[in-house]
C-alpha cells in the first residue's frame, strides 16, 4: 500500500471513531435529558400511577407533559434521532485530513507542477488577510480564507498563487445572507517593464473603498475605446498608466477579460498582480473519502494551471525587451 492510501485509510478510521464519538456524547445527553424528565415525572407531578394515568382524551392530552404517552413520544424521537444520526453522520477528523493533503500535495501536486513550472514549491497556507486588504484588489469581506499556495517560474516568469474565498453578510429578508466578495485564484507575476507605482484597472462597474484607498481616480482618455468602456483605471500617476497600458497591452487585457468573464488587474513596483473569479471551489480538489486514480489526479491538477499559463502566454510577460 502507498503512502497516500495509507494515509487516506487512516483518515477513514480516525474520522470513523469521530464519528461514533460525537454520536456517543448526543445520545448520552439525550438519555441523560429523558431521564431528568422521567424522573421530575415520577417525583415532582404529584400524579399518582393509576389505571386512569394512562387515559388521554383528544390530541391535545397526548402531548400534556405530565401523561405517559408524551414520555413515550419523546423516548422514540430519542431513538428516531440517534438512527438519523448514524445513518447520516459523517465524521471528520480535522488532524488526519491535514495528514493526508500534506501527502496529496507531495505525491501528485508537486510532481505535476514540477512538469509545467520551474522550481515549483507548494505551501499549506495562502497569502495573508492583511496582505491582500492593503494591495486592495479583492474586497476582503469579514470572513476571509486563502490556501493552496504555490509559486514558481514559467517560461522563465516567476509567479506566486493560491487560491482566496472570502465574504461578509447582510440581514434582509428577516436573515442572514452570505455575500460573497470573492471566490477564486490570485496571481504576482514579474512584470515584463520595471516601473515603480500603483495602478489598479478593475472591470467597468466595480467600486469599491478599500480598492480605491489611498490611490486618486484618474479619468484617462485612453486610446483604444472598447478598453475605456471594459475597464476603469484607478491611478496614483497617469504617466504610469500611458507606459504600462500599451494598445498591445490593452488589447490582450481585454481577451482575458472576455476568456476568464471576471479579472481585476493590480500594476504595483515590477509586478502585476492578477484576480481571477472562478466556480471552483479548491484549487486542488480531492476527496479523502474516495481511492484517488493518481494519473486522473495529476492530469486535473495540471488542467488547474491552464489559467496561470495562458496569463502568461496571452501578456507576452516572457518577453523581456523592456527590462
């Protein structure tokens, strides 16, 4: 057997024992709640245990708290409840999952970006809430997650990603709703130009505070029209934008934006920092609870970097004539 089906077979049996753990502590308060009551019954009613004890009149009686029938009610509920809970519970160990990815990420993660990418490394985390709240390209929302981090170099462009979820809700509708400010994959890439600055080119529509503090709005009368109506610059130096925003560039800009729908741009001291929304939910998907085909599993982890190679491909970010 492997390493990582022993490691996934370990994570079955630490999750099995959670499992019937937790359904053990339910079931002991439970019990522990019937009895309290049978006893306050059989002590603290002042009813006496006669032949008429066990007569109800109507539907009302059935639930009277002080009749046998309501003690028999919540005595099956007890036992339906427990049932429901052993067919349907899933136990997860928290430890043994953690055990497992670390293994995932070596055996099949590592060694397919090793096929793309240059020095590719892998880390457990991603990047920091505080990080991404003073870049400023993605709202971050009160509830923030970031993992799968990886970095390395393609065609010679070093790049940094990981993947990023974060949200906030709102009471409407007499609830809570969950807003989710962003859920995707975020990308720093060397850039193809040195230049010191701050310049951020969101999608026409989106507004945000935090995405504009500290940076003036620069109403830029670029050239190339169809990017005017697409984008919205914000700036801290319009000569910055002229010499980064190219009409090739811009061009490309828009392709990118038309291939991956949402796409947010940061310009910020040599590097280009990118935010692609997505429906995916990990970067690195996989289920403990399932035998992985590692040949299948490298083959969806190198599909997950087509995104990360066509950037690069589709900007020309190897072409270095302007270092």
């Amino acid at each position: 057997m492997d390493e990582l089906e022993k490691e996934r077979q370990l994570f079955l049996e630490d999750s099995k024992k959670e499992k019937w753990q937790r359904v053990t502590k339910i079931g002991l308060v439970l019990i522990a709640i019937f009895i309290i009551m049978t006893i306050d019954l059989l002590t603290n009613s002042g009813i006496e245990i006669t032949e008429d004890f066990y007569k109800f009149e109507g539907l009302f009686s059935f639930f009277d708290y002080h009749t046998i029938y309501f003690y028999i009610f919540i005595f099956i509920s007890i036992i339906c409840t427990m049932l429901v809970i052993i067919k349907f519970s899933k136990g997860y160990s928290q430890k043994a999952y953690q055990r497992y990815k670390q293994v995932y990420k070596r055996q099949i993660v590592l060694p397919a970006l090793n096929e793309i990418f240059e020095d590719a490394q892998v880390y457990d985390g991603g990047f920091s809430s505080k990080d991404m709240s003073d870049i400023g390209l993605i709202n971050i929302g009160t509830h923030y997650k970031s993992e799968d981090s990886f970095k390395g170099k393609y065609n010679k462009v070093p790049f940094e990603a990981a993947e990023i979820y974060t949200y906030h809700k709102v009471y409407r509708n007499d609830r809570n709703e969950k807003v989710i400010d962003f859920n995707g994959n975020y990308y720093i890439f060397e850039f193809n130009k040195n230049f010191k600055g701050n310049m951020k080119v969101f999608p026409e529509g989106e507004t945000s505070g935090s995405k504009e503090k500290g940076i003036k709005i620069a109403d830029l009368d670029l050239e190339n029209i169809k990017f005017n109506e697409k984008f919205r610059v914000i700036t801290e130096d319009e000569h910055l934008a002229y010499y980064i925003l190219t009409p090739q560039l811009m061009e490309k800009m828009i392709k990118l934006n038309e291939e991956f729908i949402d796409v947010s741009f940061a310009f910020i001291d040599n590097k280009l920092h990118m935010a692609v929304s997505t429906t995916r939910e990990n970067l690195f998907e996989f289920s403990p609870y399932e035998k992985l085909n590692i040949e299948e599993e490298t083959k969806s982890v190198k599909e997950s970097m087509i995104v990360l190679t066509q950037i690069v491909d589709m900007l020309n970010l190897d072409n270095d004539l302007f270092k």
